[in-house]
C-alpha cells in the first residue's frame, strides 16, 4: 500500500512550521556568538532597537530568574550539569550560541537589526579536541568545574581480565567515528502565540516529542501544563535532532507571551549547522582476546565521547547505548567498558540516527574483520563461529540486555546467497592480479530498538494509543507518536483497517497535536510501530471485544461466537447471520438496544508498557572497487537482508532501509564536521559538508527474514534506524578489503578520496 | 538566510539594461540565474545594493551557427547548452561541460553568461572555453569588444569585464574534421564543483597527429587555464596512449594548485595529471572514430 502521507506532500498542500501564519505575527532572529569561548562583558543593543519595525530586543540578562534552564534527562552518576540558558549569560561556549534575539515587524528586518547589536566579548581559550580536553593543562570550557570530564559510566561482567590472559591473541584497534551534523530537510521552526482570553499558549514546533516538550516549556516557562499546548504540525526529517528540548523553543513562547503578539522564529540553514545538535564524536579504543580457532572470549573499550559544551536532552545518554551493544550479535562472555564524556567548546552531540548504536555495530564489526584478517578466517566465518544459536534466544549479554529473538545465521546465509558470496571472492582474486581493488564488506548487525521499557528510559518509555470508531463507521486513530516522515498515518491505518474488517481508506491517524492526543512520548528510537502501534493494536482489541459483545446481543447469540468479517460481524460456521459493521456502530452510539451495563460510543485507549527493547539484525553486503588512480570508491553491488520481526508495509520498510543505507554512505564516504582548533566551524554549509546525492547512491538489493518478536503481540521489532546501523561497517569494511593486498588494515572515517588515494600511493599502487 | 536590502530593476531591453549599470556603478550587480549571486546574497558574503535583473531581456538566448563560427547568448541556460543538437553535432564539449554542472534545478536555472561572469574558480565551463579557444563578447554603453577566454578569467572570481559592461555572448569555431573532445571532472563531493575539471579538444591530421591540441583546466587554480605543457607534448606527434600519458603529467606545470579541506594541492596536482590523460583519451577514442 502506497503512503496515505503523500498526495498532500507532493503536491505542496502540506503545512510545516514556516506554511503557517497569524494575524500580527512578528518575527525574531537571534545573534549567535562567534567565538567558541568568550566572557560576555557588555552588549550595546540601542542601534538595534531604534532600527525600523524593531519591536524587542532581549539578552541573556532579560531571562536571568525568568526562563528556565534547558533540560537534560539523561540520568548518569556524577553527572556534571552546566546552567544552559536559552540565551547566554556571563559566558559563551561553542560558536553559534544565543547571545541576543531581535523581534521585529518582519524578518528581513529583524535579520537586519541583528547586525546592529555590539557585543564586547572577552575572548578565552578554547578546547575542541576531547583528548586534549582531558589533559590537566587544558583550558576549562566550564569555569565552575575542576575539569572537562562530564561523565564516566562502566560496565564489566564475565571477568575480562582473566579471558585476555587465556587468549591466544589481542586484536587492538582505535576507531574515531567523527562528529556528523543531522541536516533534516527542514531546518527548526517555532511559532508560538498567546491567547490572553483561554490563557492558552500554543506553540508550533518542528519536534519528535511535541508533549515532551510540552511538559518541558510549561516548566520552563512556569507556566501551568494544561495551558499550553504544543503542535507539531507537518516535520521534514528529524533523525533525532528534532527529539529534543531547545533554548529557542521556550524563548519564542517566552517573547509571544511578553509581547503579546504571535512570534515566528525559523532557523537559518547555517545556523542549523552551527546550533541544532550534532551526532557521533566518538573515540573507541578497543581490544578483544581470541583463540586460535576464532573463538572471541573478551571485549574491552576506553570510549571518549565529545560531548560538546553543554548537555542537550539525552546528550551523555547516548553513548551508554554503544555501551549496552557493544558485543553486536555476538556471544562474547567477557566485557568491560569505560566511557568517559567530555566537555569541549563545541556543539552539543546527541541522537541522531541510530543514537550510539552505530557506534557500537562500527566498532565491532570493524573489530571482528580484524580477527579475521589477523586468524586468516574468512569473515564470515568468523562472524557464523561467535553468532548465539537461535536455541540461545532469549540471549542475556554481559552488557545487560536481553536480545528477544534472533536467527543470525539465517540471515547472513542469505545474504550470502544473494551476494553470490562464493564468486564474488573468486572475481576478488582475479582482479587483485590486474591489479584492481575490488572489496566485499559484511557487517551483520543488531540493534536496540522500540525504545524503551520506561526502566531503562529518562522519560517513560510506554506509548499512547486511542482508537475511535465514529457514529458513520470511520475510523480516528490517536497515537502519542509523533511521525515525521516515518509514514505511520498508513501503517497504523492499515493495522486498525484490517483488525476492524474495513478499508484503510476509513481510518485517519491524528498525532502532533497535545489537545487532540492523549499524552505520549514521541517518535524516536525505532519505537513508533513496536510501542505506539502496540498501544493503537490493543485498543482496537477493546473495541473489537465490545462490537462482539453487541453484534451477539443484536443477534441473540453468545459474544463468543462472533467474528469480525470484511466490513460485518458474523456468527462463527453461519455466514449469512450477520450484522454489518455499520449497523453495529450505529447500535453503539443511538444506544436503543444495548446491552446491559454496556458503555455507549465505542472509544478505547491504551497506554502499553513494554516488557523489553526489541533486537532488530541482519545482514549486510557491500561490493565496492576502488579506483586506484583517484581513491574513488564505487559501490558496486549493496545486498541488505534485515530481520524486523512482521512486517506491516513492505514499502515503508524497505523505505527506511533504503534511507538509512544512504545516511551511512554519507557518513562512511564523505560526512564530517570539522572545527578548527579555535573551535570555528569549517564545514558550516552544504558547500562545504557533503551529504549524499542521489548520484552517489548505488542501487540497494533488500530482502528480509521474519524472526518475529516476543515482546509485543503484533511481534514487530522496529526499522528505522537499522539501515544506519548496519551499512556504515558494511561500506568501510568492503574498502579496507579492497585495500587488502596493499597491507592496509584500517582506514579512518570518512573514506574520503586523497585519503585512500594516499595509501594506494605510498604503497606503490 | 535572509538578504539585506536591495534596489531591484529588470530591464526589458539591453540598452536600459546598460544604462541601468552605468548609472548604479559598482553598487550595482548583473542578476543571471542567480544560482551563485543568490546564495551569496541569503548567507550575506554580497550585499549588492542594487540587483540588474537580465532575465527579461529578449534576445540573449540563443545558440547560432554561421559560417562554422558558434555563437551563445549569455542568457542561454544550462539546460538549453546540454540539449543543443546543434552543439552535439558540432561542438559536442560544451553539451558535455554543461552536464556535469550542478544538477537538474542548478542547469534549469543558472546560464552560460552568469557562469562565467562570476569566474568560481571551480566552475566547469571556463575549462570548455578554454578549450575550444572561445571568445567573449563584452558590451557596454560605448559598444563591443571582443576578449579571449584566455585572457577573459583574470583571478578567482575576477574577470575582464569593466565598469559598466555586460557579457553578451560566446563564440568559438564548431569542430573540424577529426576532431574529438572530452570533459572529465573530479566532483566535490558537496558542492558538486570541479575539483578537478579537464576540456580536453584535439584535431588529428590523416597520419594520425595531433594537429590541433587543447586543454583547458578548472578548479585546479586561482583561475583556469591552458595546460600549454600538456599541448606542446601531443602537438605533432602521433597520438596513443603511452603518449596521453607522458604529457599528462605536464599538467599543472607552471601552475600553484589549491589546497582545501576536500583535496590538497599535492592531490589536486595528481588528479590534474590523472584527468587530463583520461579526458585526452576519450578524445582520441572519439577523433579517430571519426575515421
């Protein structure tokens, strides 16, 4: 089934934030700091404020004791937290950080005014190297603390250090999986307005989590939850850097409830490059102990993560999840890990795609070609010998997490197969004579998804779900999820079409707007089908149960022997005793002719709470050729066979495969933010930051496995981040397999062209 | 992204075109497709205080051959360069250019004039004109004058053009007898600019040399240029592979090649040899097939 979410998107009839306007609106624009580590000793706003159609200008002491700090939810031991305000005050610590806002009639005008505020900064040393960061003599990003660690959180189980002295050998690697920026479509965008009468203040916003930040404003703001009301309306990508809580956000509901007037405030591409979160910044230093015959008995990992300046929401949340994936879908019985977070005078990192998993599939993947390069064992072998049986399901590992169902074996077979894995490394060793780099990547992954039991969750992590069936027999689904892009208002759609006996056609799937939805969590995590749709499917089944319990009063037969038919309910084994569905609807609410103490209309909720995470996995196949003469990469085959539980829509799925494949091409080939060592952003636009274009995508082969889930009963696991997940290794170790002849056994991220062309030169290529 | 203020103006005619400019002098700037000048204009690197919009002047676009001579109005787009059948048959290296510009949304737009106009260093046409030995027609208040693409690129994002002038149209001569030519690019991988970009264009006689030989390359300098040591290795000489290649590496002979984050100068250098061998290549391959 095709996307009910399109006609209206491709013909430009949907509305996102800047589509939507109000009567008196104004429009703020905001003055960011160009140092990376400043005191603010004086601004000078008086030009800007007698310039044309300016309304306001306000700074960080116009807030002081009036706005909240921005949150963070993420919950760690000793975690430190510096004051973030919406607008600085004192202190300025990455590029790009609010100094002042403009207000003005119109914003061309407000832009204008912004260039006319002078801001005595005192600029100070700053650092932009974690690494660095952490030595003693490093420049402190926050004054108040005695240095730049933010975090250390630690896992050991298995007795490590005793599997690394059986080991016959000790594979080490360091992995950096560099800073990436998220570049959704549409950029952030707030328009709020308050309305004195209702004392209601609405807020529109391009978010995942619109009662999140509901929540979140209303504390900010101190203003009662129930009077605001946060929408958001059509979003163009998020890719986690939407799910999240930003200064800008309660700034513009500040300033509409100040000035009582609507405020818009959209964000400039440039400044989404500098001030929306960035993703990754790791540094993974890793080693495993193996045996002789490929057996893998122990991981070990110093991860040091760039944090950035401040926390976001779930900022040094995120690599606690490369923490509990680690071991990838492998029965590793040892572990022990260290990370620690780091203050730098950078943006602030947080969830974007894949959300620390990625992390983890890298580094392991990469890690067990390592082993195999070192054993001389094919990879996959290497991968099929330390693979937990699908007998071994459910799978606890030493990280802490149990991995609900799996067939890791079925899958890369048929990757494989699909591959013609046999051929293809026959084909490798011709060309490796000519003199050719032709390389075969596999990374066979799994994840953590549909986030998350509420235990293991800063902000709860059940979902809501209302399922209501109108007087005429049609269909309004209310999930707390919020799609952006995702494609649920088909999905859920086909889900209560199919339990009701009806045409999708019938159903429409409300979300984004807190007066409209009961309360949920959001969309993130790979989470809105297995949670959200969880909660949707169970309340369908209420519905379902009380259009039986009338269908058989109607007809005089016990509820029991009714079943739901296409577009009727009928007696079981007698086909013509019927009652159409819309005669059943219409009962329940003229309500004439109910049963006893049976509640009229037919409107259930669910909120569902999971028992556990799910495991999405899979198996990747990548086939690149590197041209020897330029260090291009050419992929010329991508076979992705992915494993994600039942499936609703074919077409979504392979969608969000074919998205993320694409997203970790960028981040294998060419993604990188790259600030200089005063802490200013070189890659600031996409002049200069390459993201994928379609010319650079190959073609993507999908195939699935059905290993279906436990732990909801529609048995979906979740797929919107696994193409993100899986490839990026996939890509990466298909090149260093190409390299192979020449010695090369690692190649940093990204695969960038004068980097492999260095290396096929100074090995005489 | 948000521009500052400007004074617009969008002549109907060349003439109130011209005296637009000289009457707004340098405040002014000639508006193209605007798919350099605008985005320069929304991230605030111009603040041009008053914008000449060409695009409603009949008679800039157009692509003619008269005589074996080529001529294009400034005007002509992308688009319109890449599907020319006259230029396929006849000067297949521009179509070649224009197709490796940007892409689908970039070559609707932005033009011929407006491209070489703004001399991006990295821009892909300036190494066809190079090639093809093309001139350009300046006109101003005063009349024309014609400058060879050689001397028209005078340093990055400077060109011959002076006060009050306007680029109206290119010409070149349409390829002769055995003749075959080739653009070959390295892409950056964000901007889609040329990293690399080599017009290769070749004339062999009925021994087989090179009888004329071109090369003109972008992206590699401060401004494009002719590869003069690439050309005096292949002219008069039997053209093969062996020989491509030798004087290939003469590429960037003379010439300080750029260095940014994508590419260093050392490896714009090697691309520069290794692009230049494969677009003379291709041009050879395409010469002799005309037998």
């Amino acid at each position: 089934m095709k996307r009910k979410e399109d006609p209206r998107l491709i013909q430009g009839l949907g509305h996102y934030v800047d589509d939507l306007s109000l009567p008196g609106q104004l429009y703020a624009a905001i003055l960011r700091s160009p140092h990376a580590h400043a005191r603010l000793r004086k601004i000078d706003r008086s030009a800007a404020e007698r310039a044309a159609g300016v309304v306001a200008v306000i700074t960080g002491e116009d807030i002081r004791g009036v706005l909240g700090t921005i949150p963070v939810a993420a919950a760690l031991p000793e975690l430190k937290v510096p004051p973030h305000y919406p607008l600085a005050i004192d202190n300025i610590c990455y590029v790009g950080e609010p100094v002042a806002v403009v207000v003005a009639d119109d914003r061309y005008r407000a832009r204008d005014a912004v260039d006319l505020i002078e801001v005595d900064y005192e600029p100070l040393p700053a650092v932009t190297d974690p690494e660095k960061a952490l030595e003693k003599s490093s420049p402190r990003v926050h004054e108040q603390f005695k240095d730049n660690q933010a975090c250390l959180w630690k896992i050991e189980a298995g007795f490590p250090d005793r599997a690394f002295k059986k080991a016959d050998r000790i594979v080490r690697q360091r992995f950096l999986n560099q800073r990436l920026i998220p570049v959704a479509m549409e950029p952030r965008g707030v328009l709020a307005s308050y309305d004195p009468g209702p004392e209601l203040l609405t807020v529109w916003s391009s978010t995942q989590i619109p009662h999140l930040l509901r929540t979140q404003i209303a504390a900010m703001l101190n203003v009662p939850e129930m009077r605001v009301r946060v929408i958001a309306p059509e979003v163009g990508g998020g890719f986690g850097s939407k799910l999240n809580v930003y200064g800008e956000e309660a700034l513009v509901a500040h300033l509409a409830m100040k000035l009582g007037r609507p405020v818009k405030w959209m964000e400039t591409r440039r400044e989404n490059f500098l001030a929306t979160i960035h993703g990754r910044d790791q540094i993974d230093d890793v080693e495993v102990a193996v045996k002789q015959d490929g057996r893998i008995l122990a991981l070990k990992c110093r991860l040091t993560a760039d944090l950035g300046a401040y926390h976001q929401l779930l900022t040094p949340a995120i690599p606690t999840l490369t923490g509990l994936l680690m071991l990838g879908c492998y029965k590793i019985p040892a572990v022990k890990i260290e990370y620690v977070g780091v203050f730098t005078n950078k943006m602030a990192t947080d969830a974007y795609r894949g959300a620390g998993r990625p992390e983890a599939t890298y580094l392991i993947e990469r890690m067990v070609d390592l082993v195999a390069l070192e054993l001389g064992k094919d990879p996959a072998e290497i991968r099929r010998q330390n693979f937990p049986k699908p007998k071994d399901f459910p799978y606890s590992t030493p990280t802490g997490v149990i991995y609900d169902s799996g067939n890791y074996e079925a899958t890369l077979k048929k990757a494989l197969e699909l591959a013609g894995y046999k051929k293809l490394r026959e084909e490798q060793k011709k060309l490796w004579k000519q003199g050719r780099y032709l390389g075969i990547g596999l990374s066979t992954y799994v994840e953590i998804c549909a986030m998350g039991p509420s235990s293991a969750m800063p902000a709860g992590g059940w979902e809501s779900g209302t399922v209501r069936i109108e007087p005429t027999g049609k269909v309004t689904v209310l999930t707390g999820a919020s799609p952006h892009g995702q494609g649920q208002e088909t999905s859920f759609a086909q889900v209560v079409a199919d339990e009701l006996g009806i045409s999708p056609d019938s159903v429409i799937v409300i979300h984004g707007d807190t007066q409209a939805v009961p309360y949920g969590i959001g969309t993130f995590g790979s989470r809105a089908t297995a949670v959200g749709g969880t909660a949707m499917f169970l309340a369908v089944q209420k519905l379902k149960d009380k259009l039986k319990r009338l269908a058989g009063h109607l007809l005089g037969v016990d509820p029991k022997r009714i079943e739901m038919g296409e577009g009727k309910l009928v007696v079981k084994g007698k086909p013509k005793k019927s009652k159409s569905f819309l005669e059943v609807v219409q009962a329940a609410y003229v309500a004439k002719t109910l049963p006893p103490n049976f509640e009229p209309g037919l409107e259930a909720t669910t909120f569902f709470e999971p028992s556990n995470f799910t495991f999405p996995f899979g198996a990747h196949v990548c086939v690149v050729e590197v041209d020897a003469e330029t260090g291009d990469v050419h992929i010329l085959r991508y076979v992705a066979v992915d494993d994600c539980g039942n499936v609703i829509n074919p077409l979504l799925v392979d969608g969000q495969v074919h998205g993320g494949i694409v997203q970790a091409l960028g981040q294998a080939l060419f993604e990188e933010a790259v600030y200089d060592e005063n802490g200013q952003l070189l890659t600031g636009e996409l002049m200069d930051y390459a993201i994928p274009r379609a010319w650079d995508v190959p073609r993507i082969e999908t195939a699935r496995t059905v290993t279906p889930s436990p732990v909801n009963p529609m048995g979906v696991k979740g797929v919107g981040e696994a193409g993100t997940i899986a490839a990026t290794p996939a890509i990466v170790n298909a090149v260093v397999d190409a390299l192979r002849p020449l010695g090369v056994r690692d190649i940093q991220m990204p695969l960038k062209r004068e980097r492999l062309w260095a290396l096929l030169e100074a090995r005489g290529s | 992204m948000i521009p500052a203020s400007f004074e617009y103006f969008a002549p109907r005619s060349l003439e109130e075109a011209l005296q637009l400019l000289a009457h707004h002098g340098t405040e002014a700037k000639l508006l193209a497709g605007g798919h350099s000048l605008l985005p320069m204009m929304k991230l605030r690197l111009a603040t041009p205080r008053t914008l000449i919009d060409l695009g409603r002047i009949r008679g800039l676009s157009y692509i003619r051959e008269d005589g074996g001579r080529i001529s294009i109005g400034a005007m002509t787009t992308h688009a319109e360069v890449e599907s020319s059948e006259l230029l396929r048959r006849r000067a297949p290296l521009l179509p070649e250019t224009a197709a490796e510009i940007g892409d689908v949304q970039v070559r609707n737009r932005g033009t011929l004039g407006g491209s070489l106009a703004h001399a991006d260093p990295a821009a892909d046409y300036p190494a066809a004109l190079l090639a093809l030995d093309a001139e350009c027609v300046l006109t101003s208040q005063k009349g024309t004058r014609t400058v060879v693409a050689k001397d028209f690129f005078v340093d990055m994002l400077t060109t011959a053009l002076q006060a009050g002038e306007i680029l109206t149209e290119v010409r070149f001569a349409a390829d002769s007898p055995r003749t075959g030519s080739a653009y070959r690019k390295l892409h950056h991988p964000a901007s889609g600019f040329a990293i690399v970009g080599v017009a290769a264009r070749l004339t062999l006689d009925a021994t087989g040399k090179g009888s004329a030989v071109s090369v003109g390359i972008t992206g590699v300098a401060p401004k494009p240029y002719r590869a003069t040591g690439v050309e005096r290795g292949l002219l008069g000489q039997t053209l093969d592979a062996k020989r491509i290649a030798e004087a290939s590496a003469q590429a960037t002979r003379g010439v300080e090649p750029l260095s940014d984050l994508q590419a260093s100068a050392r490896y714009r250098a090697a691309m520069a040899a290794v692009f230049t061998r494969r677009a003379l290549a291709a041009a050879l391959g395409r010469a002799q097939k005309q037998g």
